[in-house]
C-alpha cells in the first residue's frame, strides 16, 4: 500500500473511498440536530424578540491602473473600472437569523492586449487575468448569489451554527478589544490561508455549514464547505470541486492584551482534468491526474505591551503543510515574524513596524516531492499590496509606517524587499480556485535566480462620511534577477486605484415589509 504521510494529520482524516463530499448533506444533518435542540427542555431565552428585516447596500467603484513590466508588442500599461454591488436583506426571529444577498460585478475597458503570447510572461496584470477569465464584456453580470444562510443561536450569544452559502474569514473568529491587537489580527493575520478574496471584482463564498462555540476568552470555530466561482469570473453561482475542513481554537488572555490561535485546515482539489501549477516540466503536469489533497496546522501569536508612552506590538504566525500533490508528496512550512512601536500620546498617533515572512519553495522538479508552500484559498493582496506576487516560494522582509493626519484619515506606506526561497522553483501569483477552467495560481520560472524585487508603496484611506469611503494606492516595483530575465526589456512596474465604497443600511418597519 502507497505511503500516505497526509492520512496521520489529525486535521484533516480521510476514510478511504468513502469519504463525505456533498455538504448539502452535512447541512441537513445540521439543521435537523437545530430542529432537535428547539423541542429540548434546556432551550433559554425562547421569548427573544423579533427583529425587524434590515436592508443593507454595499458599492464598490474602483478606477485601476497599470503599468506592468515591459513585454512588447502587447500592451502593458492600461487601466479599467471594477464595478461591485452587493445588496443583502437579513432578519433574527428569535433564536434565528437568516440571511440572503445577490451581488453584481462589472468589468470596464479590459485591455485585450495584456495577455503575452510568450508563456514565460503570462498575464501583464490583473487585467489581463480578468480577460482571460471572461473577455471584455461592457455590460455588467447577471447577479448571483453571493450569501443565502441560516443560523441558529444558542441560549449564549456566542454559540452559533449557521448551514448555506456564506463567506469565510481564517483566523478573523473573535472580535479583540485591544485596538493593537484587532489592528493585527484583521491586517496580518486573517484571510492568510482562508478568505473571500475581496479585493477581486467578484469575490468568493462557501458552500457548507460551521459553528462557533465560545465561552468567556476562548472560541472554538469550525467549518466544512465547497468553495464557490467567483474572484476573476463574473459569475460566482456555480460549486467547484473544492473542499475544505477548518477548526480553530482561540483565546485571549493578560487583560486581552494577548491573544493565541491553533488551526487546522483540510484542502482538497479534485479538479483532475485541470494542469497543476508547479514547478514540473510541462508534459509532466498535464499528465497528472490525481487530486490533490493536504492537511495545514500551525498558529499564530499576537501581543500589545505597553512600554512608556504607547504600545510594543509583536507578531508570530507558522505552518506546517504535508499531503498528496497529485502524483507528488507534499511537505512545506511557512512562518511569519513582525514586531512595532506605536506612539499613542501623539496626536496622529504614528506607528512603526518591520517584520520577515518566509515559505518554502520546491528545490528539484524532478523527484517525487512538492515542498512549495500553499496558500490554499486567501485573500493575497492582504499581504501583497501591489497583486504581482503572493506568499508561496517567497521572502519578504519588510519595514511599514502608519499615520493618522487626521480623524478620518488612515495614512501607510511600505517598503518590502523581495525573494524567491527556491530560484528552481516559480514566481506565483494568485489567490486559489475560482472556476473549472483554470487551477487558480499562476507560475513563471526562477531560472535559477532568488533576486525578486523592492515595492514601494503608499495608500491614503479616507472614511469621508458615515456611509462613503474613498481610498488611493500607489506602488513602484524595482525587479530585480528573476523579473528582468523574464521580461528584459523594462524590469520596473507600477500600479494605482482610486476607489469609492458606500455601505448603507436600513431597518424596515413593518408597514414596510
């Protein structure tokens, strides 16, 4: 019998053929253990009022520009205009709450040019992604459902178990008190491995049921679902044959000034007819037809001292990675260091941090194993502000400064120095799985170098008024070694949005409704 290191994790168990994939399934086992609970005589709280439907509206109106590194003769500076409108109606009726929300993407002036006709320079951007994935169509997308759930809740407000279509967010399952810590949480560590893609036009959403079980500090999340289309696809109804198995222990401690996580993440991708992308010649992948199947396990770390006349923060986030990559082993890691000073007695309360990031890359395409760490299905721009690059066979170290010139004002810049852990290996891209036409990470050689390059960068968000946003980017790329003997004739690359967001809601009365 074939060696299987993936069948020992205890995160991710798979019982042979028969192993469950149709989370509709799962849901109604979960619904009637819901149902169950109800005629129990230990239910609380059953005269919780009704609420009434509330309304929300969310618009997202963002001008991109690029100016991608040179390969002629197609196009590689451009720009087009990203178009999102979600618009969701939601209600609690005692201990239930369900909830429903179509979204309908947009796409304007998609360079038809920006797609290289030598396979080495691939896509010249995000545009030329979003061509690739559905042609330069002016008119807007049929909407689609992007959220359709129902949830119960427990006698305690954080116990939960919700059954539907709903987006996911690793390691976002608590809300800490301690503004240091949340701003770590929700800026570098959620959506690592796990999210909704949302800087992409049409985003992604889960198919499948999780539950949170919290009591005072500590929070226990599960989820099993089927990852939906969507991100770069305009149309996000469809299931892929994407499965995933989540579980999180969380807890924070010292006056939440401290807070820990312990994760594990089941993938599997049984999209066979699908090339992989790897480092293997190109004969090799189209040849492999099995699926691909890993466990992830790690945790993260995070703390806010006070120290004087404001705060130190410190950040660990690591993972441990082995599986079945198609034909191939798979063993990686990645791991994640990060440490500030925030300087609150100052009015605009600046703040200070530097940190290093490192994956595992892949050293010989030619044996039996994949050591190239994977991200599974994030949200990248998270952690790669200007989407050329994500967090697989990659080096980043990094200094970044936040300010606050005004109330509303959220000012940061960041230089980040580049390299690929392996030169053997690819330079990736992208986010994960987002249809059954393509495997949703892209790849160009190292050609044996590790010089990747330097970003600059500088944003400005401004939350103008209670409902309107507006948000500004820059970045400047330098490349170094593995750019310029993939694109020789300009190595430098720069990228800009402007972008507005209008988030309104509304509680309907009942002459409304």
């Amino acid at each position: 019998m074939k060696h299987r290191p993936w069948r020992r994790t205890a995160i991710y168990i798979d019982t042979g053929r028969r192993k469950l994939r149709n989370y509709r399934l799962a849901g109604f086992a979960a619904l009637l253990f819901v149902l169950a609970s109800l005629v129990s005589p230990a239910r609380a709280q059953s005269t919780a009022p009704n609420r009434p439907v509330s309304v929300a509206v969310n618009y997202r109106a963002r001008m991109d520009v690029w100016q991608w590194f040179a390969a002629p003769p197609e196009s590689n500076t451009y720009s087009y205009l990203e178009s999102l409108l979600r618009i969701g109606v939601a209600q609690r009726i005692r201990h239930w709450d369900w909830s429903l929300e179509l979204a309908q993407p947009a796409l304007l002036g998609l360079p038809d040019n920006a797609v290289s006709a030598i396979a080495a320079q691939g896509q010249l951007g995000l545009g030329g992604t979003y061509y690739a994935s559905g042609g330069n169509n002016s008119d807007p997308a049929a909407a689609f459902l992007k959220q359709a759930f129902l949830r119960y809740n427990f006698h305690d407000t954080d116990k939960n178990l919700r059954v539907g279509r709903f987006e996911f967010f690793g390691g976002m399952e608590t809300q800490p008190k301690n503004p240091t810590v949340l701003w770590l949480q929700n800026n570098r560590v959620q959506q690592r491995l796990v999210g909704n893609f949302g800087f992409s036009n049409a985003q992604r959403s889960f198919d499948g049921i999780d539950g949170h079980y919290g009591a005072g500090t500590r929070d226990l999340t599960a989820m099993a679902g089927r990852a939906d289309q969507g991100v770069f696809n305009m149309n996000g109804n469809p299931e892929l044959n994407v499965d995933l198995q989540y579980l999180a222990f969380t807890q924070s401690q010292w006056r939440q000034r401290l807070l820990w996580s312990a994760f594990g993440i089941g993938y599997h991708d049984g999209r066979t007819g699908i090339t992989k992308t790897d480092n293997r010649p190109l004969a090799v992948r189209q040849a492999d037809h099995k699926n691909i199947r890993l466990g992830t396990y790690g945790g993260d770390l995070l703390a806010a001292v006070p120290a004087g006349n404001g705060n130190f923060d410190f950040l660990f986030w690591g993972a441990l990675q082995n599986g079945n990559w198609g034909e191939l082993n798979h063993g990686a890691g990645a791991y994640a260091v990060e440490g500030g000073y925030q300087w609150n007695q100052v009015a605009t309360a600046p703040w200070l941090r530097a940190g290093t990031f490192r994956s595992t890359g892949d050293n010989n395409p030619s044996d039996n194993q994949h050591n190239t760490f994977f991200q599974i299905l994030p949200t990248p721009r998270l952690y790669a502000r200007f989407p050329f690059y994500n967090l697989m066979n990659s080096q980043d170290t990094f200094i970044q400064g936040i300010d606050k010139p005004a109330k509303r004002v959220v000012v940061r810049s960041d230089v980040h120095w580049l390299q690929l852990t392996s030169g053997k290996d690819l330079w990736y891209q992208g986010g994960g799985a987002f249809d059954n036409k393509v495997f949703g990470y892209v790849g160009r050689p190292g050609n044996g170098y590790s010089s990747f390059a330097t970003v600059t960068d500088v944003s400005a968000d401004w939350q103008a008024t209670r409902t309107l946003g507006l948000n500004f980017y820059y970045a400047y790329a330098a490349g170094g070694n593995v750019v310029s003997a993939i694109y020789p004739t300009g190595k430098n690359a720069q990228f800009g949005y402007a972008e507005l967001v209008y988030s309104w809601g509304l509680k309907q009365t009942a002459a409304a409704k």
